[in-house]
C-alpha cells in the first residue's frame, strides 16, 4: 500500500518466529506432557497386533488403564500382580474393549518380592504362554513394569527397615525381572539381526526358538523392525525434581534410571529398547480405590485421591505411556504444571529449582505431617 515502508525477508522471517514461540508457549502452558511426547501421532488401532504384552502390576488403577489400552490397540496380554481375582476383573474389561475379539488374555499372578527361582519360573510360564500365541515371534513384545508402592512421610519419621522394602520393591524387583527375562530375548535378537545382516551374537544361551523358526528373512526391513523388543518402564516426575516427603521413593525411581538407561546403552544394537515414563501425580480411577503406600507406620493401604486440579486421570496417563511406546521414545514426562515446570527448570537451570525447593520443600514436609496430600501449592507458596 503506497505511504507504508516495505518489509525485509528479515522482518518476515522475525515476525514468523514470533508467531512460532507464542505458539509453543501456548502449548507449553495448556501442556501435561512433554511437548516432544505430545507432537507424536496417536497409535493406529493395529499399533500392536500380533505382539505380547506382558503388564506387571495391572490388577488396578494405572495398570488396569494400561491394560484397557494394550487390548484396544489389538495386543495379546498376559497380566499380572499378586491379586488373581483383581486380574480377572481386569481381563474381563480387556474383553470386552476389543475391536476384532480375536486377541488373546491370560492372568498370571504372582508376588513380584518372591525369591529369585519364583520369578524364574514366572518369567518361563509367560514366556511359553506369549509363544503358544504367536509363534512367529516367540515369547513376550514387551514388558511393562508398573508395579511399585508409594511413600508419605519425612526422612526422620521413617522406620529403618523402609528403605531396604522400598527399594526391593520399586527397584530391586524390577531388575531381577529384568534380569530373569533377557536370555529369553537376547539369542533370538541376534538371530533376527544375523539373518538381516547384521553381526552382533549374543554369548547368552537360553530357551528360546531356533533361528530357523523366524520368518524374518522373508519380512520386508519394516516387519523387521517391528520385531524389536521393549520394556516400558513407569517412574516418576520424583525422579526427575526433588520430592520433599518421598525422599525414599524418589531415589527408588532415581535407580531405575540408572539402571535402564544404562541397560539401553548396551542392548542398543541387540533389539531391545527401554522406554522411561515419569508421570507426576495420578488421580484415582474410582471411588474406594487404595494405593500401598509407606510411612511412619510401615506399609499401609490409603484411599488413592479422586481427580482434582493437579492429578492426571490414568486413562490420560496410559494413553500417554502406549504413545511413548509405540514410537520407541526413551524418555517421556507426564505431568501437568508446576511439576512439569519444574522438571525443565531442574533440566535447564537446576540451581534455580534447587533455590526454589529450598522454599517449597519445607512447607510440602509440613504439609505430609499435617495429613495432607502434598499436592496443594498454594499453601506452600505463602509467606508464613
């Protein structure tokens, strides 16, 4: 238009980047996800046909959610925690959410704190059942570790056999299963990676199928691919940002960690891929439902909280974790503000969120002491 000075590719190019920012920023604000988890396309209702989900700790709420998900994306599913009529319970609502009814369910209880030859024999049952299905790829797709308890309490309020149970529970059991199930995994890997060129062989000799029962020589490269076993793992945000209350629980997330992402590392050319979920707090799938949790009185059983403000329902959660999973994503935070905030202050600039906890760590202490949940920030944010 005559009278206005004319633009520069410059000026286009800032005012286009503005328009980007604000657009993130408006994301970020309204986000309960990492963005990078959030820009990733919904799983097609086939994401995972023909594949073994094996679901620890999914007799309730965010592994009953999981569950519901897996069998609506079309997976076999093997179940799994110590209540077997709670499995069953589950089963049944995997049944009857599935899109063709051709897929498969089983209930395999058991105690993931029995000794070690028990978890072998688990880790063997379920193996030969994910088999008896599908035969072209032997034994379990993957493995979703949801199983674990919680903690509420100060760090001097806390009995001195807590962290030994805790940790056994939320990573020691974790591990060992872990443990028990890769040589059923790792041979028949190398197998798929030797018929398709590759060059890595396992030095591990376990129960598994011959090479000459896969057809993957005959899969074109994408079926190939799909045949990459993972394990899913849920932490948590306390893993991630400080968690004043759950000092003991913070670090039992803390190792899983360190050990799962150093396990990717060495199993990285060997089709194993390790996915870590870190949700922040979670509401209650139903009125009545309780949560293992430890505290000054040991372990005891409270009432999970309903939806509120803060908390994720674990159908939005789950659904989150099946889309990490399906796009092979190694780590993923899911969480609504502040916590997510909180988790990229730590990221970015952690001696600010060190100063920050200095002031809320404190107040959320007290808050845990009083018998409160320890979500409520506006408490904790004012001046006393």
């Amino acid at each position: 238009m005559p009278g206005l000075p004319a633009l520069s590719w410059s000026s286009y190019a800032l005012a286009g980047f503005a328009v980007i920012i604000a657009w993130k920023l408006q994301q970020f604000v309204r986000a309960d996800a990492d963005l990078w988890l959030l820009s990733r396309r919904r799983p097609p209702l086939q994401a995972f046909a023909g594949q073994v989900v094996w679901i620890i700790g999914a007799s309730q709420g965010l592994g009953e959610e999981l569950a519901k998900w897996f069998a609506a994306h079309n997976a076999h599913l093997i179940l799994s925690s110590r209540r077997l009529d709670q499995l069953q319970r589950v089963e049944t609502l995997c049944r009857n959410g599935r899109v063709d009814g051709q897929q498969q369910t089983a209930c395999l209880p058991f105690d993931l704190m029995a000794p070690t030859k028990d978890i072998e024999a688990a880790v063997e049952r379920a193996h030969d059942i994910a088999s008896s299905w599908n035969p072209a790829l032997p034994g379990i797709s993957h493995l979703v570790l949801n199983a674990g308890a919680g903690q509420a309490g100060a760090v001097e309020d806390t009995p001195h056999q807590v962290p030994e149970q805790l940790l056994g529970l939320n990573s020691v059991a974790p591990i060992r299963l872990t443990q028990a199930l890769l040589p059923f995994w790792l041979p028949h890997q190398d197998s798929l990676q030797d018929q398709s060129g590759g060059t890595s062989r396992s030095q591990h000799q376990g129960p598994t199928a011959e090479p000459s029962a896969s057809p993957s020589k005959s899969l074109p490269p994408r079926s190939r691919q799909q045949h990459k076993r993972r394990i899913t793992v849920v932490s948590s945000m306390a893993a991630k940002v400080p968690s004043p209350g759950q000092a003991l629980y913070a670090a039992s997330k803390a190792t899983l960690h360190g050990y799962y992402h150093s396990l990717a590392s060495e199993l990285a050319n060997r089709g194993v891929g390790v996915t870590l979920c870190c949700p922040g707090p979670i509401a209650a799938t139903h009125e009545g439902q309780m949560r293992a949790v430890w505290g000054a009185q040991g372990l005891t059983s409270k009432p999970a909280q309903l939806g509120s403000g803060s908390r994720l329902y674990p159908s939005r959660v789950a659904s989150l974790i099946g889309t990490a999973t399906y796009h092979g994503l190694q780590e993923v935070w899911i969480s609504k503000h502040p916590i997510l905030l909180l988790g990229y202050i730590f990221q970015l600039l952690p001696a600010l969120g060190q100063w920050i906890m200095t002031i809320v760590g404190p107040k959320r202490v007290a808050q845990y002491k009083g018998g409160g949940g320890g979500y409520d920030l506006g408490s904790m944010l004012k001046r006393t």
